[in-house]
C-alpha cells in the first residue's frame, strides 16, 4: 500500500538518506543510544547536519520556506529497553522556557525540557519525519498509523477506539536509511518488539510556525 502525506497522513521515502550520511549521524548518536529515548538539544553538530540536510529541504518543500527542526529524539528499542505506546496523538511542544498564555497549558518536563500543550491548529500544522537507524520488520515494532486520523483535529481520548476502528491501520514498515514523513496530529502507536534486533529511529518534529507572547520553540542547538 503506498501512503501520500497529505491525504492518508505518512509518506515512505525509501534510501532517502544515502549511506555514507547515514554512517555520519549513526557515529554521533552512538553515545546517545544508552538510552530507550532520549530528547536531544543543544547539540549544534545535528542542528547543522539537518540544515544543510535533504531532509529539511523536502521539508521546506510541503511546509514553507521557514521550516525548521524544533525537537528531536532518539528512540532505541531493544531487548534490554523494549516497551509499548498505545494509540495517541501527540500534543505537547518543547519550548526554551515556560511563558503562560491563553490556549497553551498542561505543563510538563520532559527529558530535562519545558513542554506545553499548544492549541491544536500549533500541532496539525507540523511534521513529523523519522529517520530510521535499523530495518523496522513487522516483528520489531513498527510505527503503527490511523490513516488519515491527521485530518479530525484534536480527537478526545475517549473518542481514539472509535477513530482506530473507522480508520485503515497501517504498519510503517522501513529499511536502514528510509525516511517516514507524518503528519504530527496522526493517531498511531507502537508495539513491544518480539525480535533480537534493535530498531533506532532519530524522530524530528519540523514547523514552519512562531509561537505568540515570547515563547520560544527548544530547537536541537
């Protein structure tokens, strides 16, 4: 099944990520991969790396000429660190310091980061890519998507079997160095991994939006 961003929520782009790029940003994030997830910023090496990146450029090109990287994190998936993400949406931003306006509340830290729940339209206008490490096989906990859940706006939790159950349930299978672009407001989830191999994905959040009354996206640098 081939998926489009726009009208089901995620779109494969296989070897969009050539392999000696990849053994760059593999090599940086070794010392980060000791942990099941970790939220990555001050780190200028990688907010360069995706400046100067194919990946922000394609980015640019369905969001607008201001889109940028405002959050990164790695996810490393393995026997040791193995764990399950019922269906969701996100909803939360990292921003540089806590700023209290109308629309933005539900406070949190988050791997030592400021996040707030933004209004939803913050969210629905946002991409999400992930990067991935590893081959992600059926066996090893793909990204599970509602195909087209990214168009229902914010969706009540007690309203999420109900959008599951309407919505095509799709696996975002993947091999090293495929890049899965998705809709950030998409419904999804994650499975336990069953199998002996890791699966490291490099998950980074693009917006082409400024945020009102001083608050700052985090950013990666």
């Amino acid at each position: 099944m081939t998926l489009r961003l726009e009208s089901d929520g995620a779109e494969r782009y296989p070897g969009f990520i050539e392999p000696e790029v990849m053994a760059q940003l593999e090599a940086h994030l070794t010392e980060a991969t000791a942990c099941a997830g970790i939220r990555i910023f001050n780190d200028p090496w990688l907010d360069d790396w995706l400046a100067q990146s194919s990946l922000t450029n394609l980015v640019v090109s369905l969001l607008d000429a201001d889109a940028r990287p405002v959050r990164a994190i790695l996810f490393d998936k393995s026997e040791e660190a193995n764990w399950a993400v019922g269906w969701h949406q996100d909803r939360t931003i990292a921003v540089r310091r806590r700023i209290d306006l109308p629309g933005f509340g539900r406070w949190t830290i988050k791997g030592g980061a400021q996040h707030v729940e933004p209004p939803s339209r913050v969210i629905e206008r946002m991409v999400t890519a992930r990067i991935h490490l590893d081959p992600v096989m059926p066996d090893n906990a793909p990204l599970l998507i509602a195909s087209g859940s990214h168009r229902l706006g914010r969706i009540a939790e007690t309203d999420i079997e109900e959008v599951i159950a309407r919505c095509e349930k799709v696996a975002c299978l993947a091999e090293r160095g495929d890049v899965w672009l998705y809709r950030t407001a998409i419904v999804h989830a994650s499975e336990r991994s069953s199998s002996d191999s890791g699966r490291r994905v490099l998950q980074v959040d693009f917006s082409a939006d400024g945020l009102p009354g001083g608050l700052e996206w985090l950013g990666i640098s």
